[in-house]
C-alpha cells in the first residue's frame, strides 16, 4: 500500500468518525468524551482531537468533558426581536399558563416575550390581582378594570422594557401571590435556570420568595442555554410549561427530579 492510498483510507476513516459524532449529537444533545471514545472504539486522545477539530469548524461545542451541538451562552437582544421567534410555541404555552389562574388569585409575573403572550391571555380574566415586573404587561393587564395591576417600581430595562433594582425588590417584602410566571433565558440541567442581566436574576429569585409556586414559562430553545446571571437551580422551580419541542433527555430527566413538566403543541 503506498502512501497516498494510506492517507486516502485515513482520512475517509476521519470522516467516518466525524460524521458519527455529529449524529450521535443530534440524537442525544450531548456526549461525553469517554462515551464517544467506547462507541468508537478509538482512545479518549483520539476524540479530544476530533471534537477540537469540529469545533474549529463551528459544528459542536466543548464543554467540561462533553461536546453539545452548540455553544450555550446567550446575550442579552431587545424584547422586539425575541417576540418574533417562537410565536406559536409562545402563544401555546401562555395559553396553558392562563388555565392555571383562577378568580381571586394573586399572581407575580416576570419579564419576557413568554410572559407577554401568558399576559394576552390573561387580560381576558376577573378578579385577580397581578403584580408585575413587566411595564408591558402592566399597560396590557390593565385595560381590563376588572384586573388589578400593581407595577413594580425601579429602573426600566431598555432591552427587556421591565424594571430591576432595589425599589422594586423593596416592594415584594409586602405581597404574598399564589404563583409566579417567569420566564429564563436558559435551561441547563446543571447549572439551572439563567438570565442575560444580573439585577434581573436577582429580583426574579426575591419574587420566587414571594409566591407560593414558581412556574416557568419557557420554549424548548431555551433547554442547553446559559445566560450570564442565575436565577435558581432546576429544583427550585415547581413547574415548567414548554412546547413539544423539548429535548427528550432533557424532559426525562425533569420528570426523574419530580418537576412537573406541561407540554403544549405549538399547533394545538
């Protein structure tokens, strides 16, 4: 065999192996190094090497010992750009979040293009009482005279339109609600429920103090993400309403925690 159809073999060989791990990426969502290295029969070394070579291509991410499909971390991007991604999926789960409010109830909501399609759904409803951290929500709620809106005071956030800081977390010292609507920027089973902004984080968790039940309200692209800031870990959220597209192992290992998971159709 000369040189050049060794090499040939070789890289047909690489390619193989490429576009294994590729697939079996998509089918799981994420793998780690020592899996890859068994079912491929090839050493640990041998993997480093092809994950740093698919990544150097943009087609996966590395991250402690694992390869996902892509990166995880998220910026921060204006809520008129995110209200136009997802709007089936959105609209499904605010429709979903609605039934679980009831007459008298008090309620918390958060911020996010999620809340303010759970907010349309609800401004059909009487006799509840809804404090808001979403100065979208609150002008929305509010042109039913028989919602009670209380607006959260503090400063207003250009990109989410929702207010953050010390006034508005000064204020939750004085409510009780039945349950919180809140949305996340990411989902990751391990490191928890995320947002772009710090402040945000914050005055989501002093809310979460403030409700008897947290509900998250979130689309499947949300699960593998991580924003900046943390909100909480995965079990500290009592349900979560997403769309059918969720991750299966992601759904799984929800439900193994004991979190309620509602799944809505996007075209239901």
């Amino acid at each position: 065999m000369d040189n050049l159809e060794k090499s040939n073999i070789e890289l047909e060989s690489l390619s193989d192996r490429h576009r294994a791990i590729l697939d079996i990426l998509q089918l799981q969502g994420s793998v780690s190094v020592s899996d890859l290295s068994e079912r491929l029969s090839v050493s640990e070394v041998t993997i480093r090497k092809d994950l740093s070579s698919l990544e150097k291509q943009n087609k996966l991410y590395r991250t402690h010992g694992r390869a996902i499909p892509i990166s995880p971390y998220i910026g921060d991007r204006h809520i008129n750009e995110k209200e136009k991604q997802m709007v089936r999926e959105k609209r499904a789960i605010g429709k979903m979040a609605a039934k679980l409010v009831n007459e008298h109830d008090s309620i918390l909501v958060a911020s996010g293009t999620t809340i303010l399609y759970t907010a349309k759904e609800l401004v059909e409803k009487k006799n509840i009482t809804v404090i808001s951290a979403s100065v979208s929500a609150s002008s929305m709620l509010s042109q039913n005279k028989q919602i009670d809106v209380v607006q959260l005071g503090g400063m207003v956030r250009e990109s989410s339109v929702s207010v953050v800081g010390s006034f508005a977390e000064d204020m939750l010292k004085y409510f009780n609600c039945s349950l919180l609507f809140m949305g996340a920027d990411g989902v990751d089973l391990e490191f928890g429920v995320t947002t772009t902004n710090m402040m945000e984080a914050n005055l989501n968790r002093m809310m979460m103090n403030t409700s008897q039940q947290t509900v998250l309200l979130v689309d499947s692209t949300k699960f593998g993400k991580k924003g900046f800031s943390k909100i909480c870990d995965i079990g500290d959220i009592d349900r979560i309403i997403t769309d059918d597209g969720i991750p299966q192992m992601y759904l799984e290992s929800l439900q193994d925690r004991g979190i309620e998971v509602t799944v809505v159709s996007a075209n239901g």
